[in-house]
C-alpha cells in the first residue's frame, strides 16, 4: 500500500533561518501529496498541497514541490519564524490518506 | 461556518469501561475519517464513513472498537472495555465528497479527543 516517510526530529532552529523537512513517498497509484501542521493542542490543519508531478505548493512562506523522479515532497521555508513552532505532518495517497510520523520543530527567538 | 467539532476534547477512563467519542463534520460535509495518533506516531487512519454506511474500516482494531456514523448526528467512535493501550488522541476529519480520488479533497481535522485510560 501507499506509504509516506519524514524526516524525523526534533528538529531546533533559530529565527530566519532556512527549514527543510523531508518526505518521500511510496505508492502504486498517482496520490495527492499534503504538510498539515498541528499546533499544540490543535487538530491538523492543511498546509499546503500537490496533486500531481511537478506542482508547487506554497502557504505562508512554506512551500513543496511534488517530483515524481524522487518521489518526495520536501518542505521548505526560507525564513522561519518562533511562531512557525509545531510539528509537521507529510501525507498523501491515492485512496486514502496516509500519514508520516511527524516532525516537531522548533524555533529560538 | 463551523469546522469539525469533536467532544469530549479529553476523556480519562479506567481500564473496562467504555469510551464514546463524538464527531461533528463540517456543515455539508457528508464524509468522516476517523484517525488515531499515538504519542510519537504519526495519525493513523481507522475507519471511513458516509452517513449509515462504513465504507472503509480497514484500520480499525477488530474487537471491541465499532463507529457509526448516522442519519442524524454526529459521528461515534466506541471503544468497548478500553485498555491501557487505547490512551491516544483520536481525530475526526471530513469532507465534502468522497477522497477515494484525493486530488482537491482536502481532508478538514477537529482538534482531537485525548482518551487517557487508567
């Protein structure tokens, strides 16, 4: 079945500096890919998103671009700020949505 | 317009009673995903409903846990005699129409019910 694997944390960051977090997926069919963000306390809220190869994905600063010849979805930022502290959640499928594990990060003022 | 409503936010049970979680998907949403996160794990799916019908319950434990989803009201995830391994976070998600094909179905999370088993 469909499977996604992140990078996994913690990972710590002082204000402005660049972020990546990795993901790449495997699965038979072609998923959409998703970062959802979940706040302490909060449920997971939608990110950004790709539904085929070669989109970009962008919100808040925050971007990914689906490559289909590395099957990943890495996400970026290229200045992060302490409000941008969460963990990040990769996932994607093709019929149902499966999730990575996770990436807490955070950031120093 | 309301998002996914989920209550209790936090349950505490002793081990063999039962727990009833409820779900409220967003209004017009007919579809619900319940997900459940273990600490350190990311979410993992359980079971997919469509108002009276599960459609997909693959993910969930084959005894004691059910789901309902009915006519009117919100969604129910029942976990009978819990144990000490049920303490997790269980999130609800909804969407308007079916994720069979996920491409703009975004997928919309309540903010989680804590179940603490004691």
């Amino acid at each position: 079945g469909d499977s996604v694997t992140q990078m996994e944390g913690p990972v710590t960051l002082s204000e402005e500096a660049f972020l990546t977090i990795n993901c790449t997926y495997t699965a038979t069919g072609y998923p959409s890919l998703f970062w959802y963000v979940q706040y302490p306390g909060e449920g997971l809220q939608l990110l950004l998103k790709a539904t085929k190869a070669d989109d970009k994905g962008s919100n808040k600063g925050f971007e990914a671009t689906y490559r289909k010849e590395t099957t990943s979805f890495h996400l970026e930022k290229g200045s992060v700020q302490v409000s941008d502290s969460a963990v990040y959640f990769c996932a994607g499928g093709s019929e149902k949505l499966v999730f990575g594990k996770g990436t807490k990060l955070t950031v120093n003022p | 317009n309301a998002g996914v409503m989920q209550n209790p936010r936090h349950l505490v049970r002793r081990r063999g009673q039962e727990a009833r979680l409820r779900c409220s998907p967003m209004k017009g949403h007919s579809h619900v995903y319940w997900y459940r996160q273990l600490p350190e794990e990311g979410l993992k799916f359980m079971v997919y409903l469509q108002k009276e019908n599960i459609i997909d319950e693959s993910g969930m434990p084959k005894e004691r846990f059910s789901a309902e989803f009915p006519k009117e009201g919100p969604s129910i995830l029942r976990i009978q005699q819990v144990v000490r391994g049920d303490s997790a976070a269980y999130f609800c998600a909804s969407s308007p129409t079916a994720s069979g094909r996920l491409r703009n179905n975004e997928q919309f999370f309540g903010p989680g019910t804590r179940l603490t088993v004691l």
